[in-house]
C-alpha cells in the first residue's frame, strides 16, 4: 500500500491563511452566475444585420475564447491547485475552476443561439488549425506541466503562477474586444451579458493568482533571473499575439485597436503580478475598456444594455384573488 503515515489537513476558515483570501471567496461567491440564466436568442435580428466578415471574426473571438478556458478548467487551474500550499487559497482556486468550464461552456451557448451545427463545427476546426491560436496554449500549457515534474521548485510554481495570469489577465483580450465593440454600438448586447460576467470573473481571477504568485516570488533566491525569463515568456506571447489579432480583425478594420487594448492588458497582467508596465498604451477605445467595467452598468430594460439581466428561473402566475385586499377604510 502506499504510505499511511501521510498526514491530510483540514480547511481551517476561521483562521486566515493571508489577508486576501476570504475577501475573493466572497467576491466570487457574489459573482456567481450560469450561462442559461441569459437569452442571448434576443440578438438574433442584431446578429442578421452583422457582414460576413464580422460574424467570421466573431465566431473565430469566441473559438479562440473557448480553446483557452478549456485549457484553464482542464489543466491550468486543477494543476495550479495541487502545488498550492494554503488550504484556504486552494479551496477559491477550485472555485475559480468550476468558474472556468462555466465560461467554455457559455461560448457554446451563443454559438448554438446564431450559427449551425456545419457553421460551429467549422469553427472548431479553425480553432484546432491556427497556429498562432494554438501557440498560446501551447505555451501556457508547457508552464502548467512544468509543475508535474519530480520536486518541482517554486521557480516552477511562480512559472506556472505566471502563465495563468498572462492567460487570465492578457491573452483572453483580443477575443473579448469584439463582442464589447459591437455592444457599444447596440449590437449583440444579450450575448455581451453572458461576456461582460466572464471579464469580471476573469478579472478577479487574474489578481488573485498574481497575489499567490507574488509570495511566491518572494522566496525566490534568484529574482532578477526569473523575473527576466518571464518578461521573455511574455514578449514571445505578445508578439503571437499580434499577428494572432492581423489575422482575426484585419478584414474588418479594427486590428490596430485591438492590438492597443492588447497592450493595455499585458500592461495589467504585469501590474497584477506586481511588476511594472512595459508597453505604451495611447488610447484604448472607451466603448470597449467600459466594458471591463461591470461595476458603473446599469440596469435598463429598454435599451437591453445591461449585465445584471436573468431570465426567470421559477415563475408563478398571478391570479384574480391576488388582487383582493382586505384593507379596512375608515370613514
């Protein structure tokens, strides 16, 4: 048998591993949501009046969207959590995990709302065949079996630390910008619902393993080395990235937007990371960084630009004595 003088801990919550932990189990618990709660069908008639070229460059946003969070649920996160030491951290990471395959799986739901099966099925084989698509899950990937090895070090850790919040907090980006782009100008707002929630999950997920990742650093005896290796790591991605965005967006006319916004969030995966910025960001489009704002939107059923819309789980139907009131009038 194997070794049964191993001793397992309990999750003990009533004494806080750090000073962060508890505030993101309670922010993503507030942030929980699921895809079929929403009706991205409303935007069937938005999705008709779309060229072409902008329903190919946004079923490809989503193909890219869903290879990457199938990554993340599948082998990022489940390999992050078993080389974590905090119980406490370990236990909101598989939040964050369940969260994840929720994502993957919401881009199916708009997919099957506006496309065919043929349509899907093309896309998918896009996804399986790009190879600046495939780079980037190759590359984050190779950082999360980096941890598998026999004793792997905390360099190793921090590697893989690092690739989740490049992922998180970066190389979703470009995917995200169109579906942002297009509900600025009113179109495809019922299906931006279902991503504005997934940029807010992604958000707190990119700063919560870049906190993880900073102690990790901090152990480090060779800091300036790793650090400059993962700068490396980035710029590679970065520039995939770019012609990753030529590819998706150049037919219609938005590639040099996105690659500002592509900038802007590598920028911020370095600050959650706790380093430095290191690319110029002139400007973002507002329309789309709104969109990375999902605490200001409000709630307006008329103009359907809302994040905060459900559909109604348990309806219960009014009848004729609902409206009897047994109200005493004085006279």
């Amino acid at each position: 048998m194997e070794d049964m003088d191993k001793v397992f801990r309990a999750v003990n919550w009533n004494k806080p591993d750090n000073d962060y932990v508890l505030m993101f189990w309670e922010q993503n618990i507030k942030q929980f949501w699921i895809d079929t709660e929403y009706i991205p069908s409303k935007d069937m008639d938005s999705w008709k009046g779309l060229s072409y070229e902008m329903k190919e460059a946004y079923k490809k946003a989503l193909g890219g969207l869903t290879l990457l969070d199938t990554l993340q649920s599948h082998t990022g996160m489940p390999k992050i959590i078993d080389h974590v030491e905090s119980l406490q951290n370990k236990a909101v990471l598989s939040y964050m995990c369940m969260m994840e395959a929720i994502h993957a799986k919401s881009y199916s739901t708009i997919f099957t709302t506006v496309s065919s099966s043929n349509e899907i099925n093309d896309v998918f084989s896009w996804v399986k065949n790009n190879k600046f698509l495939q780079k980037k899950a190759n590359v984050i990937d190779s950082f999360y079996r980096g941890v598998d090895k026999p004793n792997p070090t905390d360099e190793d850790l921090f590697m893989a630390l690092g690739a989740s919040v490049l992922l998180e907090s970066f190389l979703f980006y470009s995917g995200f910008f169109l579906p942002l782009w297009l509900c600025g100008q009113g179109q495809m707002v019922a299906s931006a619902d279902i991503i504005k929630k997934i940029v807010a999950d992604e958000s707190i997920h990119g700063i919560f393993v870049g906190l993880i990742a900073q102690d990790v650093f901090q152990k480090l005896p060779n800091k300036e080395e790793v650090k400059a290796k993962y700068l490396e790591v980035l710029h590679d991605l970065f520039e995939n990235e770019m012609k990753y965005t030529e590819e998706v967006y150049t037919e219609i006319g938005l590639t040099s937007e996105v690659k500002e916004y592509v900038r802007y969030n590598a920028n911020k995966a370095l600050m959650n990371m706790g380093f430095d910025p290191v690319f110029e960001v002139k400007q973002v489009n507002p329309i789309v960084l709104n969109g990375l704002n999902t605490e200001t939107t409000q709630h307006d059923f008329f103009s359907k630009k809302s994040t905060n819309y459900e559909k109604a789980l348990e309806i219960v139907h009014l009848k004729d004595e609902d409206f009897k009131m047994d109200i005493a009038v004085e006279v």
